[in-house]
C-alpha cells in the first residue's frame, strides 16, 4: 500500500514539480505590475513623453523587451537593437567609438546612452526625431543598422506565433501593426530611468560624498551645470563645444540637419549619468576616457571654432580639480539601473 501510493502519488507529483519548472517562466525575467510602475523619481521635473496615453503593462513591456533584444527586426537576423546598446555599458556600445550594424558595416556616429528618454524632447545627436514612439523606425530602416522595411518587419512578426499571442496579450488585438509594436518598445524604453546613484543618494540625504567627490560637485556646478543640468544632467539644448569636424566623418551636427552655419558642430547635449560605463565620448566617441574630455574642455577655442560662449576662452581648471570633477562623475554611476533585471536579455546573454 505505501510503495503504491509512492508510485502512483508522490513520484508523478515531483516529476510534474521538475517539469513545471522547466517551462516555468524563469523568474529572473518576470515582470509583474509592480515592475510595470511608473513614479517620477525626486526632485525630477515632468516628463516631456506622456506615458498616460501608453501606460506600461507587464504584457506590453514584456513583448518591448522581447523586440528590443530580437534581431528579427533586421534584414537579416543578424542586429538588435540591444546589440548596438548593451545594458551594462548604461545601454550605449562599449568600447566602440562608432556604431556597428548590419554586416559589419560602421556608422557615422557613437551610440548614445538609453536612459531618462521621456524627459527628452528630441533625440539623435543632431535632434533629429523629435517623438519616443518613432525613434525605432531610424535604426530598423537605416541601411548601415537593421536595413529592413517597416511593411517586413510586421510580415515577420505576423508569421511568428509566440509574436502574435504576446501582441494579443498586451493590445487585444491579433494584427500586428506598426502602431502597436512602436507602444510596446516605447514601453520598454519609458522605465529605463536612472535616477539611484550615489549622486542622488546624497541629494535624498541617503549617503555622503567624500571630500574630492565634494569639490568635483562643486566646480561641475560652476563650470558644466549650465549645460549638463541636474538632476538630468543635460538641458536638452544643442551645443558647440569646440570640436574641429573629423576630415573624414565630415559630421556637421545641427548643422547638416537645417544647412544653418550657426548650428556648425552642434550635438545634443548628452546625460552624463552612467558616464563611466559609456565610454568612448562625443558624438563620434573621439575620447577615450575621462580625462581627456577634461584636458579638451580646459582649451583655449579660436572664433573660427563657433565653439559655445561658455567655453570658448577654455575652463580654467587644475591637475586636482580635472581628477575631482572626474571622481564626482564617477557617482552617477547607477548600480542598480545598469544591473536591473528587468531591462536584461531574456534570451539569457547577460
Ligand atoms: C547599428 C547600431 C544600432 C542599432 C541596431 C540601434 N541603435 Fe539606437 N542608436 C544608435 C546610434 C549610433 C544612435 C545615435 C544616432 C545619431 O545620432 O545619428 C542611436 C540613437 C538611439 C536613440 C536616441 C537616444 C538619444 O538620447 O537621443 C534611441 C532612443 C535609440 N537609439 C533606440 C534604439 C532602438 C529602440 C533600437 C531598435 C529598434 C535601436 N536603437 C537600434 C545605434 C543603434
Ligand atoms: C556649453 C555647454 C557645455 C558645457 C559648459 C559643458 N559641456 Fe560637456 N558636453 C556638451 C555637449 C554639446 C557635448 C556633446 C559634444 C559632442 O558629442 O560633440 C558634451 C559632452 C560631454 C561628455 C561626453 C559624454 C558622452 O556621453 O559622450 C562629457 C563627459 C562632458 N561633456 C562633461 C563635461 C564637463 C565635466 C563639463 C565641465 C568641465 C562640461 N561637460 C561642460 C556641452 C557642454
């Protein structure tokens, strides 16, 4: 009697136990309403995106996530948007100066940083998309990133079951369209908010900053801020910062946009949280590190330059006070954003 109740009860019990934790959604990448919620964080101003006309569910941001990692949106499966931006480089390339696409082929300019995207009004270095929900369309039509058509894209998704029971899931509806799947990845890219680094730990009153972290703060606050402006560290304005234009990039910034010669060598003025992950720097990645962004801030600029009125006659700043500025741009630096499960690969590539 008690060996039959093994075989019949308690083995076939724990066999469907080991299955059920095959097929188990791991837990590692479940997302459940909590994760879904949105809060502007402290001292962050309203965002520019309205995220009530496309509030993130769990199924939404799920299948944003699952596009976002899938090279499906590429001509030829071989590029996601996640390859060109990598979760623990602060969502930008690591150690590529310029982006790599489809092919091999390389492009004209660094990869950005994805982070506090709703609190931006335009995006490129160049500002030349101006809406969230559009942004994707660049990269998936771009030859040299996924070269692929929109009208493919959604062919492709339409053939695959696993896409339209996920898109069922999160709009009701079977047919996949462009609008859908352009909600669904914005989702994704709407909670990517990095606001729990040392820098705002300190602000909140939660941790201190040591002495040269102290004086970085300050001189930032005297010699960048205006520019790079807290708590987003950026103004979302387009400025010129003195670069001479690379011979053979011939990049113009603004300026190649609108054909206007004020806006020469004008780019986005880029966040400067998880600035220690996203290196290399500049619209072009030209700067290896840190302290050479420092050592060109620090120089004098001629007019032919059009470099920004800020910095034309160059930041006077020291040895030790290029190595304080540095050591407080190492505190926004956010563990938790760059190693937050949520945003991570569900195929399992950490
Ligand atoms: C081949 C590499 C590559 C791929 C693939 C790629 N991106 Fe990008 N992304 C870039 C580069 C480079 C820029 C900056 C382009 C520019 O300024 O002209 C950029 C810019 C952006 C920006 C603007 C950021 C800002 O602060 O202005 C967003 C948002 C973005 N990408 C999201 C995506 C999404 C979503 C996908 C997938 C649909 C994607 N990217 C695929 C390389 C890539
Ligand atoms: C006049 C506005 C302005 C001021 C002042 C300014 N910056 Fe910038 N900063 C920019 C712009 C614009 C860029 C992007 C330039 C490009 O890509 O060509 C930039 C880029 C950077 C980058 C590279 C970020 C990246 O992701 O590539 C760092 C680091 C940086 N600035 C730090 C500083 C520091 C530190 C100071 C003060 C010493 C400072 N900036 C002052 C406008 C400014």
């Amino acid at each position: 009697m008690k060996r039959k109740f093994i075989y019949f009860f308690v083995f076939p019990f724990f066999l469907l136990l080991l299955l059920g934790s095959f097929v188990s959604d791991n837990g590692y990448f479940s997302i459940s309403q909590k994760d879904v919620e949105f809060h502007i964080p402290k001292g962050f101003p309203q965002p520019f995106y309205d995220i009530k006309k496309n509030i993130p569910t769990p199924a939404g941001f799920v299948l944003g996530r699952k596009l976002f990692y899938d090279p499906i949106l590429s001509k030829d499966s071989s590029v996601s948007c996640g390859f060109c931006h990598q979760r623990i480089a602060g969502f930008a390339h690591i150690d590529h100066a310029l982006s790599h696409g489809i092919n091999g082929l390389i492009g004209k300019r660094n990869v950005p940083p994805l982070e506090n995207l709703i609190w931006s009004n335009s995006f490129m270095w160049d500002g030349r998309i101006n809406h969230l929900e559009v942004q994707p369309l660049a990269p998936i039509t771009n030859p040299i990133e996924m070269n692929e058509t929109l009208q493919n894209v959604l062919k492709k998704l339409q053939r695959n079951r696993e896409y339209v029971t996920m898109f069922k899931a999160a709009f009701n509806d079977t047919i996949i369209d462009s609008r859908n799947m352009l909600r669904a990845i914005s989702q994704f890219l709407a909670l990517m908010i990095s606001a729990d680094s040392r820098y705002d730990k300190y602000m909140n009153g939660e941790d201190t900053l040591s002495v040269a972290e102290l004086s970085g703060l300050q001189l930032f606050r005297d010699n960048c801020a205006q520019c790079h402006k807290e708590p987003l560290f950026t103004d979302n304005t387009f400025r010129n910062t003195g670069l001479a234009m690379d011979s053979a990039l011939q990049d113009s910034g603004v300026a190649a946009i609108n054909g206007d010669m004020k806006d020469f060598m004008k780019f986005k003025v880029p966040s400067l949280r998880n600035v220690e992950m996203t290196y290399p720097y500049m619209h072009d990645g030209r700067f290896r590190n840190l302290k050479q962004v420092l050592d060109h801030y620090t120089k004098k600029f001629t007019p032919e330059s059009h470099a920004d009125p800020i910095l034309v006659k160059g930041i006077q700043l020291t040895e030790l006070e290029k190595a304080d500025i540095i050591a407080f741009l190492k505190t926004l630096t956010d563990q938790k954003f760059l190693h937050d499960r949520r945003f991570a690969d569900p195929n399992g590539h950490f």
